[in-house]
C-alpha cells in the first residue's frame, strides 16, 4: 500500500487538465482586448454553440457554480416570483443563501435522489393558478434543476422532456444546472445531449471547475433574448474578469478534440470499477450512481480503518453503526490510485 | 516600424508572469482541498502578512477588483450607511452600479485627480455630527479611496494619515483599493509602503489582475475582527472558487522573490521612458504622471495617424480639436514596443 | 334570520374602535412636529412602557404586520443569517417573500398548531454548533414566534420560557409577532402577560391593525441597544409616517382606561361561546381554540348553505367531503350577529 | 399678539381635514373586505380616474411618499438601470437612501429650483446611446421629477412635455412625485392638469399625506401595464394595510365635492397674502413661490427674535448674517395665525 494517503474527496482537488494549462501558457503574451471581447472567448463560444447545435444561443463565461446561479437566476425572476427547487437543490441549501441575497425564495418540492417530479411541479403550479389568495404570496418564476444531481443521478430525456413541457405551458423559465455535467454526457445511462439541453432548457450552464478548468463554467441561453443587458449585470455582480480570456482559453480547450468527452469519460470508467469492486467486497451502496458520485455505507469501525489510508467526504448517518460516504472520480484520478482503493477495500472484507 | 500594431491600451491584455505560469504548472497535480483550505493559499497569506509586518490580519482571495469592492464595502456597511468616495472613484462610475445592488448609497466627494482631500471628508463628516436633520439621510459609514487612483496618482503618506486619522476620529473604516498597488509600490515617488497601507487602513487590497496574475486580488483585514463570518459572505455573494488554491498559487509566486516589486518596476521605468519622450517631442501631458497610466493630450489630425500604429484608451476630450488618450504600460511591456512608439512619438512631431 | 349576510371572515373589516376615532376627532386640530416626534407619541411609548413593566425600552410604531416583521428582521439579521420560523408561520408563508426581499432566508422547523417547540429549535442551532461545513449554508440569526399563532393557538408561559432560554443561550435575539396579541391576553387560558414577553423576548410587537386600530403596531425592544438607528431604517423603508402622530394617538387611546384588555375581551368572549355552540350543534372544530380565532370542520353541504347567510375564510379541505372554515370574532362583533349564526347552526343540525 | 406660539413649519402638523374624519367616522361600522378590495377603495379610484380622464388608469393606495417612491421606483427599474433626479430630488438625499436600498443608483441632474431641465435629461440619454463603454455604467431606466418640487417650483405644461418627450422618445417612463400636489393644482401660476398628468407622465402619485389625509397617496399609473403584479409588490415591501378603506375612504372624501381643490386653494391664498407682507416688510424672499412653501432671507438677528414667536423651517445659510427659513401654510392655516405672523413681520421691519 502508497504511503501517500489516497484521496476521492472530489473533483476538484488537482488544477487543471494539462491541456488546458497548455493552451493558457501557449496563449500567455498575446494582446487581447478584456472583459471577455477577446478571440479566445468568441472561438469558445462558436464551439459551444456548435456542440449545442444552436447557433442562436448566448454564450457567458463565469467563475463559479454558486456565481452562475445567483445570477442566472436573480436576471431572470421577477421582484414577485422564487425558483422551484428539490429540497436537495444546491442553490436550496449549500449555497449560503445566494439567492435569498438577491432577494428572493427558493420554493422547494420533494426530491427522489435528488431529482424533482414533472408530477410534483405540475401540482405545485395548478395551486397558484387555482387559488385567488395567492396574492399575498410567492409565485414560482422559474425552475431549477442540476444535471446530474447532487446525488449524482440523472433526468432521463424522457424526464426532462415532461419537465419542460410544463414549464412551457406554464411559461416559466427552466434552468439547468450541469456543474458536473461532463460526468453525466459520459455516462452510460444518459440519455440527454447538450443539443438536447438547448431545446428542452431556457438556460443550463456546462460546468467547467468540476471538469477539468482551473475555473469556469459556460452559460448557454439558447434564447438570448431572456437576457437583456446581461453584460452589465455580469459587472455589478461582480463577476466580469477583466482577463475574460482565462475562461475563454480553457473552454476553447475544453471543447476541442473531444477533451470535456475525454473528461467525463476517464472519472465514469473509474466510477464503474470502483462500485463494482465495492460490491463484490459486499459493502453495500446507497444506489449505483451512473455518474463519477459514489455513495458507500460503511460499518463506522471499517470506516474509522479506512480514514487511516483514504480520504472520502461525509455524507449522512443512516444509522446509529453506519457511516454514508461520498468516493468521487475525476479526470484526474489515476489508475494506481483506483487500484490502491480497490486493493484496501478487498483486504478490508477479508 | 513593426507590421504589428502596438498595444498600449491597458495592463490587462495578456496573461499571467511567466513566473505565475511556471508556478501553477509545477503544483498542477498535487491534491488539495478546496474553497482556499489549501497550503498554497496558506503560504501566499503567510508571505502577505509578512510583506505587511502584520501577522495578525485576515487574508482572503477574491477574483477581481468590482467583486471584492462589493463584497468588503457590503460587509461592512450597516443598513443605514454609505460610502464615501472620490467623485471620480471606480465604485462611483465604473461598476455598473454594485455597491447599489448591494444596498447603499456612494457619497461623492470632489475629487484632486482622483484623490479626496482630508479637509473634505472631514466637513462632510462634521455635518452630520451637528446637523440634527440627518435622520432622513444616508450616513457615512466609510471611506473609499484607490492608491493608485483612477488617475495614476498617489496618496502621499502625509495625506493617507491625515484621512486614516479623520476615519478614526469619527470610527469609520478606511477602504484603499489597491488595484494597480504594485505599479504604486515602485513608483519613485511613492512614500506608502504596505505596512504603512496596514497601519492606516481598516482593509485594502493588493491588486493582482492588473499586476501580473490571470485573475486575484488579495484582501487584506488588518485587524480580522471587521469582518465576521466573511468566509461565508464570500460564498453568498458567489465569489468562493471550489479550486481556491489558483488564487493562492499565483499570490505566492507574486510575493516570492520580489516579484510584486519586479512587475511594477518594469512597468514604471517604461511609464518614466515614454513620459520623457513625450515631452521631448513637444506632446503635452495631462500632468506627470507617478505610475503606469499616462495621459497624453493630442491634436486630433495627430491622433488620427497615431491610431493607426498603436492603440490607446480614449480618455476625454477637453476641447473641440484635442483627445486625451491613456497609455499604460505593464508587467507585459516590452522594450521593444516602447523604443517602437517612441520611435513613432519622434517622427509625427519632425 | 337578518337580511343582511353575516360576515365572520376576519377581525379587520370594520374602521376602528370608537374611543380611537374620538381620540383623532379630539386633538385633529392641535400642531405637533412630524414623524413620531410629538407628545401623543411620547404619551403611548410611556404607557406601553408601563405596561410592560420596562421603563428602559424602546417602542416605535408601525403601520402593519408585514412591515414591522420585514423591517425588524433585517435590521436584526446579519448578512450570513436567517430567521428561524415555523413552516406556517406567517413570514414563511403569507408575506409575498418579504423577508427574502431583504435578502435573508427563512429556516423553517415543523409546526404543532402554529408553534414550535424547543427541542426541534435547539436541534437546528445545535448541527449549526457541531457541524464544521456549515460556513456553505445560511446561520440561524434570530427567532419567530406568534403570539396567538396564525392558528390562533397560544405559547404557554412555560414554553415561551423554554424557547427564550435556548434563544439566549445560543445568543440570537427572539422576536414575537403579535398581530392578534390583544386576542391572545384576553384568552383565560393564556399564561403569558406583557411584561413576560418583555424579559423573555428581544423584540415583540403589540398588534394595533386587528385590535381596533386603524391601522398600526406597536413595536417594543426591550433593550434599545439591539437596533441602533433603527430610526433611519424605518425611513429607508419607506415605513415612517409624516403624521406619525396617527399611529401614537391610536396606541395612546389603546392603553388608556384598559381599552386593550377589553377589545380582546369582547372578541374572546363570543368566541368561546361560538364554540360552546358549535359543539352542542355537534360541528367538530379542529381543536378548541383558546383566541378568537375558531376552526370548524364543516361537512360540504352544509357549508354550501350557510355560504349563503354568512362569511367566513376558507382554510383547507381535510377530505373530499368537507372543508374546514375559519371563523373570526373581533372588538367589534355585535352581540347580534353572534346570536344569528348561532341560530343558523342549531337550525342547520335540527 | 396671542401667547400661543405660531407654527408655520410644515404642512403635516394637524390631522386630517374635518371632511375626511367625518367620512371615516360615518363608515366606521361597515364591514368590508380587507387589502384595499372594498367599496371605499374602489369609489375612490374610480373617482380619481375620473379626475385624471383615464378610465383605463391603474389606482394605488400607500401609505407615504417615501413608500410610494421606493416601490414604484424598484417595481419599474431593470437590475441594470437607475433613475434620473435632480440632485435635490427627494429620493436624492432625504429618503434615507431607500432607493439604494432597493438596488439601484439615483443618476442625479443639476437643478434649477428644484427642477431639471429637458436639456441635460437629453444630454445625459444621448451619451449613453453614443458610448460603447457605457456597458460598466448604471443605464437611466426611468426619470424622477417632483411637481411641486421641493423648492415649492412648478414645471409649466411646456416644461413637462418638452421632459415627457425625451423620455418617450429614449422609451423611459416618466415619473411625477406629487406629494404637495394639491398646492401645484390650486396656484395661479400652474397650467398643469391632472389629465396633463396623466398623459404626459407614466406614473405619478398625488399626494394626501400633506394635503388633508391623516396618511396616505394616491399612485396613478396610466397604462396599467407597466406594472404587473404590483398588489404583490405593495404586500412584500410592506405597504399593503390589512384596512385598506383607511386610504380609501380618505381618498374619496378628498375627491368628492372639490375637497382636493379647496385644500390648495386655502394654502396658496394664504401663501401669497404672507409673500405680499414679507416684501411689503423688505425682508427677502429667495424668490417668489407660486404654492405654500415660501422661503424668506432673514437677518439672523430678526431670526432670533421671531424664533420666539413663530416656528418656521431652517433651510440654509446664504452667508455668515443671513438665515433662509421655510414658511408652509396648508389646508389648515387660519387666517388668524396668518394675521398674527403679518402683524409680527410688519413690526420688526418698523
């Protein structure tokens, strides 16, 4: 066994993929105008667009997922409207309350491994068409929904479809949130492709931090006319680089050659093995994830061993003797190191 | 004269110090955890507390100048306070209006090339201490100044104590947005050093972007106090980086060495080079400017040609047939391209 | 039966109890300066004072329920925060998002007819203690009650007692909403006295709207020191009246000869009689309620009858044959009109 | 001269006038519907439509300017705009900075006794149209006036048209303040209508607060389209009373039988009865009023000795021996009191 410690906190514990780090050291002394008016950031786009298969769609680089969505949704709702979110949503609990800083609620539905119901949104709209005393309350504005979950799992097209459907019926905006969402186009199971996510979705954003980029995440409004003078609230939210050419270089490198594939590809094949290996060991999953999230329960003194060789990140605790972890894979996780993980889990249920 | 047209336009048009580059390649690999909890973020504080002889003070990473404005001046503000800032200061103009977003109001100040006067604030701050009708009014709650301001100029060290010790009186925190700090700190006629910035004010930041990093600036909170639960802060308004440490790793590179020091002084001695020829070749200067934005003030048959060779930034027009135009030099600049608009400076005024 | 439809919807439908109009009538003509600054609010900050036992505290008054709530709430709240609150509790539910308008979440606990209980609250602040990764979510930053609930139902001296301790352990301020609180004194099953709610919360305000008043509610903070300036923020909000006097006239007539003890007597005694008939008319009511606030469970035929002789406010289908109505007593229900519906419900189950 | 000390310090210091607590008295026992959905409200708005000639036109009840100005402001502007005022607007600097409180910067003008002109309103759009790097800038979204202005000025019928045009012709809607508008509508110098109003303005409110009510003004918004869900707005900023006939009834005293005419018309002949004494005595006038507000230069040693006698408003210092004081009748100024005052003027000047 390494004496290094190994680690599967998550994805977002080495730097950059090396091409990317190429890409901005191959770039690094050309002159370029800022704020993100650069050829970098055009060519980024052109290439997001052509992925999306949208040549019409509104292309903004951010720096972060709690950033995007604070200011995706705050330019899109309405002084009397809140977004719809599974309670599990990230914006619903672990973003500090970004939202509510922006002056607005987050109205949750139940989730279903985090997941909502085109079911329980449907309902939840039929009551404020219904009832006349909805006045004197918050009126759901526009949908949230993340790409895979936070639990990792993911809305089949089939799911999104109806989703959707009832947010065009009810003429509210639906907004996807695809931090990881490398992990879920590269997934076996996934039946939604970003030209999908253009069609069914008036806003999503492709997770760049959590993919490969040292930061960034690509804003796609396949409708630009959603957002007006987006520009500007970019600025006053503080969150127009100067150097926008950083964002623009990395998803320009992202999206050439097939890297966010590539990406995604490496940390599902890894995600694959590792739950095959911990179910041949017999340590139970919460569920087999489809995507580079995975959930073990283990017995608390397995647990308090394991610790000692390999860092995972808390989940919950399903019970008095059980501790839920998280093993997450990414595009830099190494062989070796899913070896060596898979070599302690055996030895541990021997 | 080179084929390629020169650029003169800001010091934000390439990337990063090769230094930054070479340090965020080296580390790229290693694994560390997220949000700033990482050694390198660690060690660009250490080194910052260090360069400020001040071991005490919080340290936080932001990405960019607007963003950190925003965030430190919310925090700090009550509901009933605004800020007090030169009228010509980038808060009151030039950021789309987030210290707004944020709740509060800017109060302007005349501005003496960018710079407020002490005998100024201390009127304005005199009225509301006798004028019982201020209830009806914004209060001032602290002030804003930039070092370098948005002119190029400089707070001597007389001056930022005569406004450190009216701030005090009154017990109201000084802000200096230190944007281009590092074009400051070589300045031969600069007297603020950073020790003296984390003696006199009450927070400050050290610029990055425009010195030398992709994106960064590091706050500095002399007296961590000021700012309670600013971690979480941070993450509300959407300005926590997942990967912190690319934030970290460029700082301390710049604080390694010297070469905070070495990125202004290039740019400092190339800013003395080109105001000297300017003279030489008769072009008036707005006034002799003491770090790396000139103002050159040009007829406009001249600027005409001149636009032709090398790029500027409009600065305005004082009368109906002159321009005055920013040139600034950087981090980035190359002799060759100085000796070039020289060379052009030279020829237009034979 | 009357002609005249009955109407039992709520206890703000008629203008003001009649010693508050002489009050207005009598000093119209008298010249005070503005904005609370004249002798009849003096007046009804001193019996308001007196009869909270609590010479030191502040009162401000206010024009409405959703106002005094939003206003002290974010003037309490810090940044990082939230308000704690039942998921019924009125600020969660029935004020249009007011609190996230000010940009703070609202942290919901389960409801037992309205109330929280201590253990659930000392629950929540606890995970906040113990838990290290709460620096991504939103901090308990204050407390909500209301006292009667929008269920009508009351704190008991000891729960309140309960809940304050945890509060001041925890070191976050308890604030208490008493819209109704007129109602809530009056009840023979209440425990707790205005001068408990003066040592045991931080902020509560004594409702004047559905007491009888025109319009306005009394806040009281019993150490002034919790909301310095507060009275620039009731301006910035937009909630300071030019006349202020109106609102201090009103409270000044309220406390005077025992005029609120009795507009809550007058409610609660038709009430308790309402319900002693109801029962005997063998309606069942949701659970006996101790304040003017009473929920009977009517089948949908019957109320489809009665729908025609008198009002009352929809409140939730239990099942598919019935409906359970709120009906509302106040200072001003007429002996009259209580002896009518009381007809109208013996004759209905004859 | 009577022992009584004389008030003329503002036009807010009495209650209502007598026709309004006659019409709140008369209806005090009628049960209505709450949140302004009553008869009442609704005769008053129709009344006002009446006045306005906009059978069309959107009515509103709040409660004060301040309110009424922060909600309209916030509910009409874009995340990204301001609003244009002149710098001594009221939302300017005595609103305790509620319009930055609710997100947005107040773009001031100069003034011309409290007006702005259409010229620098022009100027100001154009170089927002001609600049390309106006994208960093708060965009004017709207344009404040107030009518009379808070010097007591008016905007003439050509003075308006010529500002309602320019905002049309940019497709920013015009808003008028109108919180003294009685004594603009009762002046002999005024050629502004209520139509004109409402055909050259996008909202504007006419004021009761300080022309008869105990509280309250009337918003008028011509095409009700610009504000949708504004009922919810009014809830969640607080400003919708649980008794909204309190407004309604007052409102619809004020326009029944001329009572909104007589109000002004009682103050203004006062107004310049006072102005023909005071230039009669040789004292000052900072210029001739048209409506109630009346500024008179002082001697600061007359000052002193009138103090004793009469209240009036400090207004500024014009130099080391002179005071500037404002003098207001209002609907409730007696000729009596206004006899008295004369009588001391014509004294002093003896």
């Amino acid at each position: 066994m390494a004496n290094r410690k190994l680690a599967f906190t998550s994805d977002y514990m080495e730097g950059a993929h090396p091409r990317i780090l190429e890409a901005l050291t191959a770039t690094n002394m050309e002159q370029t105008p800022g704020y993100g008016l650069d050829p970098f950031c055009e060519s980024a786009k052109d290439r997001i667009r052509t992925a999306c298969e949208r040549r019409e769609a509104a292309v903004y680089f951010l720096s972060g997922g709690t950033q995007t969505n604070a200011i995706v949704i705050t330019a899109i709702l309405k002084p009397w409207q809140g977004v719809v979110a599974a309670v599990t949503g990230h914006i619903a609990s672990h973003e500090a309350g970004a939202i509510e800083a922006g002056g607005h609620k987050v109205l949750t539905l139940p989730e279903y491994r985090g997941k909502i119901s085109a079911s329980d949104l449907e309902a939840l709209l039929r009551t404020y068409d219904e009832d006349a005393n909805h006045d004197h309350m918050v009126m759901p504005g526009m949908v949230y929904i993340s790409q895979p979950t936070e639990y990792g799992t993911l809305y089949s097209l089939e799911e999104l479809r109806a989703i959707s459907k009832i947010c065009r019926r009810w003429q509210i905006p639906l907004y996807a949130d695809g931090a990881r969402l490398a992990y879920a186009l590269a997934s076996p199971e996934n039946t939604v492709t970003l030209p999908d996510l253009a069609k069914l979705c008036d806003a999503f954003y492709i997770g760049g931090t959590k993919c490969g980029a040292l930061l960034g995440e690509a804003l796609v409004i396949p409708d630009p006319g959603l957002l007006p003078h987006f520009f500007t609230i970019i600025k006053q939210r503080g969150a127009l680089l100067a150097k926008g050419r950083v964002l623009g270089i990395q998803f320009d490198a992202l999206f050439t050659d097939g890297l966010y594939d590539k990406v995604g590809e490496t940390a599902i094949s890894y995600a694959v093995r590792l739950q095959d290996a911990l179910e041949k060991a017999g340590i139970p999953l919460l569920f087999r994830s489809p995507t580079n999230q995975i959930f073990a329960v283990l017995e608390d003194d397995m647990k308090k061993t394991l610790d000692q060789y390999v860092e995972t990140s808390f989940w919950e605790k399903p019970d008095a003797s059980h501790t839920t972890v998280r093993i997450a894979t990414s595009w830099a996780t190494s062989q070796e190191d899913v070896e060596a993980l898979i070599d302690l889990l055996t030895r541990f249920r021997q």
